[in-house]
C-alpha cells in the first residue's frame, strides 16, 4: 500500500529556515487519557515541574540561543503533560525570536483561555498554533472545537487542528464528517500505540486508504509551505508540507531505519523534562544527552553524524535532515 519505498531515497531535507525548539515541559500529566500516545504519562507522579523551575529553563534556553549565536526564528513546540496548567505566558516571555508556537493540548480548558492566548501571543508577534487531541472524555469537545475555529476564522487567526488516534472500532468516515461538513480540513489521524509495547496495531485497509488520502489533499494543498524536500535516488524530488504527510506513505510503518547521517541538533533540539537536551526526541531510545541546560553550556553539534540505531524514530518529526550515508 506504500506509495514510496525507503530502499529509494536519497535525502530528506527540512527546507524552512527556523531553528525548532521541541520542549517536554513536563514528563508527567495528570489527565491519564487512554488515547495518550505518550508513555510518560502512566509513570507515577512526581515528574510535574513548578512554574518557577520553568520559567528559570526558558532563561537559560535563552541563553543558549545567544551562546550559540543562533539567528533563525525560533519554532517553540510545547507539549507534556497537559501545559495548559502551566503560566505559559511567563515561560514563553523569557525567550527571545520566537516566530512560531505550537501548542499540543488535550482541549480541557475553557475556549476562552486559547482566545486569550491567541491575542497574546499576536500582540509579540507570535503566531500560534494549536493541536487539539481529540478527548474521549470531553462530551462538549466537538462544540468546543467548532466555537473556537470559527472564532479564529473571524480574527484572523491560524485555526487548530485536530490530532485522533484511530483504532479499528473507530468509522473514520462517520466520525470526520460533523467536521468536514463546518469546512474542517485541519484533522490528523495516527495509527493506533501501544504505550506498554510500542508498536503500532496495523491499520484495516480502508483506514489505511483514508490515511493517505488525506496526505495527498494536505500534500497538493498549494497554499499550504512545503517544509519537507524529499530527493529520490534516481535524483527526482518532492515537496511535503509536512514530513507525517510523507511518513504516511513510506513503507516501514513511516519509520527510518538506520544507515542515515542526520544532522540532528543542528536544526533543532529536544528539551526533556529533567533539563536535558537531546539532538531530536530519539532520546527515548537510550541516547546520551548533548548536555542538561540547567547546569552547563551547552555546544550544538557542527557536523553530521551516522545513525546505526535500528529502532529509531527518525528525527524528522523534529525538524531534521537525513541523509543517505551512501
């Protein structure tokens, strides 16, 4: 069912000059929701950070953007945990350039705390952009959603978008409808995982055809930017808006196995809950730390280096390039 074949590409190339901040604001929620695709989430609590250690983080974030004389906007992607019990904006305020700020939330909060967080962040010139996981448990999250997409239409501002795990009970074509019939095209659908074994359930074939039908309407959507270049090796190139719109085509279950040089922490940089940061979130796999930014000076990496981890998660999702080592 794969439309392009991994054994077929040469590069990989995050095309946008920013420089992207994934940041784990905390390695602890305490909303447990069963869709929760991050396994952080089931360990006990005791990993939730005090607003004041956060607010300290992003001063000295922002002090490794100075050291490293980085000049590209910043892309800040906030996630946890459920962030929005934070005080983001005392975090957000500490860190300088921020062009862009994705904000991944379960949607438990009132709509009006994200039109106030819109307004603000439009007021420094931030634009924000919100991913709503879809919340079994919210009965109002449809209204609530639908409330706050027309709100942002009628201001001007980017509307959010839609994040579900799909399983096999779930009728796609039943449950899209009510949104796409309100002129909804932000939806993304993910593949079911297990957050005990981490693997993937396979998807039936019409969830796999719907799947990337929807890549392919994202993907020839020209008014949305192509971030992603994906050059082949019989040197023919393609352009993604977004490299899960790739992923969702590429056999291997969207995963890059390894013999890639990558030049992760070059463009980008994962900041875990504890401080440490990582080149992308293939920390999750055992690798060690560029450094912890509570506690040192922090140098990006200046060169690519080879990928031989077999099970990686390939670190595109973070804004990276890859590149055949061949």
């Amino acid at each position: 069912m794969s439309l392009y074949k991994n054994s077929d590409i040469k590069s990989i190339e995050y095309s946008r000059n920013v420089y992207r901040i994934k940041w784990r604001l905390t390695g602890w929620c305490n909303f447990h929701c069963p869709y929760c695709i991050d396994r952080l989430n089931k360990e006990e609590k005791g990993k939730w950070n005090t607003n004041n250690l956060l607010v300290n983080r992003a001063k000295k974030l922002n002090e490794f953007i100075k050291y490293n004389n980085i000049k590209s906007p910043i892309h800040l992607s906030l996630l946890g945990g459920e962030v929005t019990f934070l005080d983001l904006k005392s975090i957000i305020s500490n860190i300088d350039n921020i062009s862009n700020i994705n904000l991944t939330t379960n949607f438990s909060k009132d709509v009006n705390y994200f039109k106030d967080l819109f307004i603000w962040c439009k007021n420094k010139n931030i634009k924000l952009f919100i991913n709503c996981s879809y919340h079994e448990e919210n009965s109002n999250f449809y209204s609530k959603f639908i409330e706050l997409n027309d709100w942002c239409k009628l201001n001007h501002f980017s509307t959010p978008r839609i994040s579900r795990v799909i399983t096999e009970d779930v009728d796609i074509e039943s449950w899209i409808k009510p949104y796409t019939d309100n002129g909804i095209n932000k939806i993304m659908l993910t593949r079911n995982k297990n957050v005990y074994t981490d693997e993937f359930n396979l998807l039936s074939t019409k969830q796999l055809n719907d799947s990337i039908e929807l890549a392919k309407n994202y993907e020839n959507d020209n008014k949305k930017p192509k971030d992603y270049k994906v050059t082949f090796k019989d040197n023919t190139v393609k352009y993604f808006t977004s490299i899960s719109h790739f992923l969702n085509n590429l056999d291997n279950d969207g995963f890059i196995p390894n013999g890639f040089m990558c030049n992760c922490g070059m463009n980008g940089i994962m900041v875990n809950w504890d401080g440490n940061i990582y080149g992308s979130h293939c920390f999750e796999l055992g690798n060690k730390p560029l450094g912890n930014i509570d506690t040192e000076n922090i140098l990006i990496p200046n060169k690519l280096y080879y990928c031989n981890n077999t099970e990686i998660r390939c670190c595109l999702r973070n804004g990276t390039s890859v590149y055949r080592k061949e």
